[in-house]
C-alpha cells in the first residue's frame, strides 16, 4: 500500500480528510498538466526506463527491445519524410455547410467545466449559442505518442480520423508534419488568428502559424518543499551541484525538459544550439548522476514523489503547482531561463468539418474566451487581452505568476529548438543512456 493510501486509513478524522484532499489535489494536477508531457500509462507503473522507451519507438526510428509489440498495437512503419514545401496536408470532402458539428478530441481536465454539471463546458456551449455547430467533445488523449498510433494508421492509409480537430504538444507537430499528416488552416476562417501572443504567434515547430493555432501554454520551471530546505533554490545549477540536495533532486523523465536545464546551467541556449552543445549537456546531466545528485528521472508521477517528501526538489510543470496551491511548495523561475512548451489545436487530414474547426480555432482566439478557459486549466494565457481579461474574470488568477508570468520571466523564457524526427531519435537515445 503507498504512503498516500496508509494516510487515508489511519490516523485523526482531520488527518485522513486532509490526506483525501491532498490525494485529489495531486490527482487533479495530474490530470491537468503533466500527462500531457508524457504518459498517464506508463507513469502508473512507475517504470521511467520502459516508457521513455516506449515514447521513443513511437517517435519512430529507434531500435529498442520490445518495440515489436508497438507494432501489434497500429504503429506503422518509418514513414518517408515530406519536405516542409510539399507538406500542406491532404484535404477531404468538407461538409461543414450541412453538417453543424465538430469533433474534437482533447486531453483530460483541459477545458472548463460547468460548476453545477461537469458535462458542460461554458465556452463550448457559448460558442453553439453564436454559431450553431455543436461541438463533440471527447478527452481521448492521454499521451501524445499513444494517440498518434491510434491515428497514424488511419491517415496513413488516407482515411478520416472520425475528428476534425486534435490537440498535440509542441515536440510532435515535426512529426505531424514530416508525415504530412495535418492541413493547412484557411486563415479566412480565422480572422483572429492575429490575437496570438509574441511568443505564441511564430514558434520554431510551426513559424507563421500557418497549421496550428495555440491551445495553452506553460513553463518548465523548478518547485521545492520549504518544509525540507531552509535555503532558497534559485538556480538550476543548484539542482545539479549543490551538495546539501545530493539524493533529493527529481529531474525530468522528457529529454526536452531535462537537456534544456542542462543547456541553460551552461550557459547555452535550448533555442538555439549545436550537437556539442547537446554532448556538453549529457555529460553535465551524467556529472550529476554519477555524484548521486539525482533520485529520480520522473514522468508525471513526479508530483507524488515531491508532496509526499520523498524529493525535496523537482523540475516542475507550472500548471500542476498552481492546481495544487500548496503554501509550503514553492515555485521558482530559475534565474538561467525556464522552457517555454504548449500545446496546439491542429486539423488532422480528410476532416469532415474543416472549416468548422477554424472557426472553433478563431473563437478561442478572443480574450475574453482564452480568459475563461485559462482561469480554469491554470495555464498560462497564447491570446493579447486575456490576461486584461483576466484581471476582471479572476484577480487572484492573474496575480499569479504561474498564470501569468511577468515580463522578466517571459523574457527568459525559451521554447526547445525544432528539430528533426531523426535528430529527436538520436537525441533521445543519447538521453536515454543516462537516465535509463
């Protein structure tokens, strides 16, 4: 039995009605955040090495034992990479005149919810009352890699998905798109599509916008326990050397997270940078290893192993501690750079409702509505104006810097540098010789 079970059976009646609410708490972060960097699945069996495998094999590429069951479970063969030129997506027959509906499939605990029916979602419903088409909302995506192999057979065989509209992480729109997998949005649909953030509106996996439109976006940031540290944390470097958190440090399961601190603690830029500066990054995350710095390499089961006391510092999502609202676990921009990661409305190829789709992207595309889904999902605002939204819908919501970041975190912000199907497998295998 886990600790967090032992604590709801035993103990004061206060005691295990806190131990529930801390067990929800974790649960709802988990839901809203860090499955959506990596695998709600594998993070339950805790088996770090095999789902950073699994993940991999899925990117394509990369040889690992086992990854012949993948292949029982739809993953399809390496695919022939498209060039960006030719890459604009295959169209099918649109339907959205007749048709008023939309399927979206989206991850868990990602939209709003009605306080009174958790069926409802206010902006969906709002956006049925101004346009007629009703939205098909299904939370079928709990990992990114898992969902791809349920479409990729399908798209690889030229067949409608059954969805018009799917919501994917940043480091898998290269995929998407190298496979020529999802269209190119008719921006005449989506007249907002000028709404978007500066840091949004020209990212390195989709420059211009021209196939994605941003759903939320969030930091990589550091979160340690105040209760089990007397000295503040303010550096990522401090992860990787300082000797009085030898043995107590959680660092990512995600090479993207993992190799962007390393980047930054020396100095480099996770933007921008060379294949040795990514060997420089190995060997400083391997440094550490051998020291006995670092606990664990977590997935989303980082959050249990930091509440419950068993890290006592941990890369962090910034969405899953602004759910958990936890006084004593305290949030730091590290003062090197935090990574900069979000997630993107995409229309996968032969969308029955494509144009229907870029409308739902263009309406998500107004302040007032990014604000209201915002200050439920706890992340940080991709539209101008929804923070002043915000301001008026919630002022305790944009008074926190987790939501709404302040413009020297902003700055210091970097979004991992786009890269390759092939780059991303080597990368990762290289990863995963240390963290495996």
């Amino acid at each position: 039995m886990s600790e967090a079970a032992r604590s709801e059976n035993t103990g004061t009646p206060q005691q295990r009605e806190e131990a529930q609410e801390q067990a929800q708490l974790l649960a709802r972060a988990a839901r809203a955040g860090a499955m959506r960097r990596t695998s709600a699945t594998y993070a339950q069996s805790a088996a770090t090495t095999r789902r950073s495998l699994l993940r991999n094999a899925a990117l394509g590429g990369l040889a690992v034992a086992g990854a012949g069951s993948l292949a029982a479970c739809g993953t399809a063969p390496a695919h022939k990479s498209v060039p960006a030129t030719e890459a604009t997506g295959h169209a099918g027959t649109d339907f959205s005149a007749t048709e008023k509906v939309i399927n979206f499939s989206n991850w868990p605990a990602y939209i709003d919810i009605d306080s009174n029916d958790k069926n409802k979602h206010p902006t969906l419903d709002q956006f049925k009352e101004q346009t007629g088409i009703t939205v098909k909302y299904t939370e079928d995506i709990n990992d990114n890699n898992e969902f791809y192999t349920t479409i990729d057979p399908m798209l690889a065989a030229g067949k409608d998905t059954g969805r018009d509209l799917i919501v994917m992480s940043d480091y898998m729109i290269p995929k998407l798109r190298e496979n020529n997998y999802i269209q190119k949005l008719d921006l005449s649909n989506i007249p907002n599509h000028g709404n978007m953030t500066a840091q949004m509106a020209n990212v390195p996996v989709d420059p211009g916008r021209k196939y994605t439109v941003p759903w939320a976006s969030g930091f990589t940031v550091i979160a340690y326990n105040a209760k089990l540290i007397s000295t503040p944390i303010t550096s990522i470097t401090e992860l990787f050397t300082r000797p009085d958190l030898k043995g107590k440090v959680s660092l990512m399961a995600e090479m993207e997270d993992t190799i962007a601190f390393a980047l930054f603690a020396l100095g480099k830029d996770p933007a921008k940078f060379t294949d040795d500066d990514f060997n420089a990054a190995i060997a400083y995350i391997q440094k550490a290893k051998d020291a006995g710095q670092v606990r664990a390499y977590s997935g989303n089961d980082y959050l249990s192993d930091f509440t419950q006391g068993n890290t006592v510092v941990t890369m962090a999502y910034s969405g899953d501690v602004a759910a958990l609202g936890v006084d004593y676990l305290k949030t730091v921009f590290p003062k090197e750079g935090s990574l900069s990661w979000y997630d993107n409305m995409c229309i996968p190829n032969y969308a029955r409702h494509k144009a229907n789709a870029e409308k739902l992207m263009n309406y998500y595309l107004q302040p007032k509505v990014a604000a209201e889904l915002d200050d439920y999902i706890d992340y940080i605002p991709v539209v101008e104006g929804a923070v002043d939204a915000l301001k008026t819908l919630d002022a305790s919501a944009a008074s926190n810097p987790l939501i709404v970041p302040t413009a020297q975190e902003l700055a210091t912000a970097r979004q991992f540098m786009a890269i390759s199907v092939a780059k991303l497998d080597e990368y990762t295998k290289k990863y995963l010789q240390v963290t495996g």
